[in-house]
C-alpha cells in the first residue's frame, strides 16, 4: 500500500530556499510526512550540518529510518516536544526550524487511516494511531455541545448544530445499529444533514477537517510549537511554516506579527528610543504554490507559506 501512495511536497524549493542560510546550521524539520523537505535540506547541508526531524506517524518514522545519513535524526514525538528534544541533545540554538502542518498524500489516501470520506475505512483519523483517543471513540461520548463547537469553530460549518443533532441521534440507534465507526457513514450522516451544497466541495469536507483537528489538537499544538521554534532560534535563524487552512494560516500569521513589532511600553516613562527593546523577529514574506504546481498538484492550491527570521538575540 505504502509503495502505491505517493507524497509530492508542496513548495519544496521555495521552502528549503528560505530555510537554510548556512550549509553549517543544525535545522529542525518538525513534521517529517515522507520525508521531501528533510531530503532536500540534507542536500544543502555541509559534513557539519545537522538536521533533526519529528513525526507522530509511525508510518513516517519507518520511512524516515531508511534515511542512512549522519547528520540526521528522527523523532517519534510531537513537534512540541522540540525543546526538550533539542535539550536533551545540549543543542542551544539552530539555524532554522520547517513547519509543515498539512496532512500528507499517504494519510489521506489510505482508507485504514480514516482521514478521508473519497473512500470507506475505520473512523481513525489519529496521525498516530498507537496513542490517543481515535475519532470514532471521541464521537461516541462527545456531548452535543461539543460535537457543535468542535464542528462549527474547527470547521467553520454553518450547519454544526443539525450535524451534531444528526450524530447524537445515531449514537442513540447503537444497540440496534452498532457503533458509528466508517468513514462512509460519517460522511452519509453530514451529507443529510448539510442542506445547501457549497460548489466543488463535498458536504462532509469541513466536518471531516474538524474531527481531525481535534482529534489530533492541531491548532493547541500549534502556538506551543510556534514559541519553542522562537526560543531555539539563533540570531538570523529562519521559521518557515506551511499552512493549509485559515485558522492555522491565521494562528501563523498573527504570531509573526506579534514577534515582529516591538513590545508596548507605557509612553509616560522617561525611555530613550536606544533603550526601547526590539522586535525579535522580521517578516520575510509570503509565498504561495505558483500555478504549475497546483495544477500538478491540486493540493497545493491552499497551500500558505510564511517566512520570519530572527533578528534580536
């Protein structure tokens, strides 16, 4: 299966260009998916450089310990782990940290991983699914409050409420039907509750994507990660993070401009301009997935990359 489900990462040159300002840094890429990015920062890389990669998917991690090369290291954790990870190995700062936050071809087209409605598979959806609550065991306990909330804030869904009445009502039908536990049925039960169709999208896209969010805690994970990435930086070090949706896109890009002005200060006090403190980082810039790639790849079409650098020590 694994040899029939192909990966092509989305902005691989115009990442790894921004990423890598010295062949002698040590780099974090924080989600290694089949391993693209890693592949072409070590091509980068000088004997001296080093590259340390984290991924939750045990299926990831099996690919990336095919990688025979010294300078790299895989990570099955979270990439909230990279402090203490960096810590444990007495790496003080590094070069740049790489953020690529979608989900990759092989998750989304193996129906054992539950992450997609297009085919029928066990109601999973966990990027590692040896950890955690899957997404059918959290829908079997799940409130109606919370299913709403999940779906409406983690799916921007208009219809969260009527889909999760239609879900707490399927729950109630178990003894008879057994668990909701299919992808084909999830999406069954979204697509009669959703009303109105929105144009080139299935109905189930936006609760999908919410369950999975959750189930995984993305968007929680995701200012921890942005914060260590900050902390490990050394003074010049690049964060480059991919994003495929808005509100991780928005997570993203309101962190950036945060670290990028300078802190606030009370005006009344006496403070010279030399002694205001800096900003810690400069936005770069924004790049998104030219027309070539899209049509090559349509998954790159929502594709977002944002660029800071480290400028304050």
């Amino acid at each position: 299966m694994e040899n029939e489900l192909q990966h092509r990462t989305v902005l691989l040159d115009e990442a790894v260009n921004a990423l890598v300002t010295r062949a002698d840094g040590v780099y974090v890429d924080g989600t290694f998916g089949r391993g693209g990015h890693s592949r072409a920062v070590l091509a980068r890389l000088a004997q001296n450089g080093r590259l340390i990669a984290f991924d939750k998917d045990p299926q990831a991690i099996a690919t990336a310990r095919g990688i025979e090369d010294a300078r790299f290291e895989i990570v099955h954790e979270s990439f909230t782990s990279l402090a203490p990870a960096l810590a444990a190995r007495a790496i003080a700062r590094v070069a740049g940290v790489l953020l690529d936050l979608g989900v990759s071809s092989p998750q989304l087209d193996d129906p054992t991983r539950g992450f997609s409605f297009r085919s029928n598979g066990p109601l999973d959806m966990r990027m590692d699914p040896t950890r955690g609550e899957s997404a059918a065991e959290w829908l079997a306990r799940a409130s109606q409050q919370e299913l709403t909330e999940v779906i409406r804030n983690y799916g921007e869904e208009r219809f969260a409420i009527q889909i999760a009445k239609a879900l707490v009502a399927r729950r109630a039908e178990s003894d008879r039907l057994g668990p909701l536990d299919s992808t084909a049925e999830l999406a069954e039960i979204v697509a009669r509750a959703v009303k109105t169709r929105e144009k080139g999208k299935d109905p189930a896209t936006r609760t999908f994507q919410a369950i999975r969010i959750h189930v995984n805690q993305e968007l929680a994970e995701l200012p921890v990660v942005l914060e260590a990435a900050l902390s490990s930086l050394e003074q010049g070090g690049r964060l480059v993070v991919i994003s495929f949706h808005s509100l991780e896109d928005r997570i993203v890009k309101r962190f950036m401009q945060a670290h990028a002005s300078a802190p606030a200060i009370d005006r009344r006090l006496p403070i010279r301009a030399v002694d205001l403190p800096a900003a810690p980082m400069k936005i770069i810039g924004r790049v998104f997935a030219n027309a070539s790639e899209v049509e090559a790849n349509p998954r790159a079409r929502s594709a977002v990359m944002r660029v800071a650098e480290r400028v304050a020590p």
